[in-house]
C-alpha cells in the first residue's frame, strides 16, 4: 500500500509538471523548463522509494504498469479539474484498454 501511495504523489507532481505550465503560454519556455525541473526533482523524492521499496513485493513490469494506471487516472482528474478539458469517450475507451493490460499482466497465466 505504501508503493502505490507513494507513486500517486509522485503521479500528482508529475503531471504538474508534465501539463501545469499549459496554462501559462505567456511566460517565457526557460521559466517553465526550470519551474518543471523543480517539480519533477519533488516527483522523484516518492517516486524513487516507491519503487525501490515496491520492487520484490511487485516485479519491474508490475511496478510499471501500477504507475501507468495512476499516471492516468490522475490525469483524468487534472485534466478536467485544472486544464478543463472535457475526458471524450475515445479518451475513456483507451484508457480502459490500458486497464485491461493490467489484467494481462498481472494474471498468474
């Protein structure tokens, strides 16, 4: 539970850094560069432990894809909440087939 708390903080400051400065088209590209640089280093604080601590409880590949899946729902979230931007049902069904990735892979087969 740790891991995946820790990956959805990391998730949470990643996407702002990632899409936060596309509301601020006016302030010179080096600002944002430098402003996204600053919190992705805040993102790699959780996000190193989580899959450092993470990783022998889940594999590389699973640790990935629990990453993948956050990524998206917090994406989902900040999308409409900050940049409010509609989620289209394509968006939705696409996600959903990454989802079912999930299943695949963590299926004992």
């Amino acid at each position: 539970m740790t891991t995946i708390l820790l990956l959805t903080i990391s998730n949470v400051f990643m996407t702002a850094a990632w899409y936060g400065h596309l509301k601020f088209k006016e302030t010179a590209i080096w600002k944002v560069i430098l402003a996204s640089w600053g919190i992705a280093f805040v993102e790699y604080c959780f996000q190193v432990p989580a899959n450092r601590w993470g990783h022998g409880q889940f594999t590389a590949a699973q640790l990935k894809t629990i990453q993948e899946v956050i990524t998206l729902a917090v994406f989902c979230g900040f999308s409409v909440l900050y940049l409010q931007e509609p989620l289209k049902w394509n968006y939705l069904a696409g996600f959903g087939l990454i989802c079912l990735a999930v299943f695949v892979i963590f299926k004992e087969w």
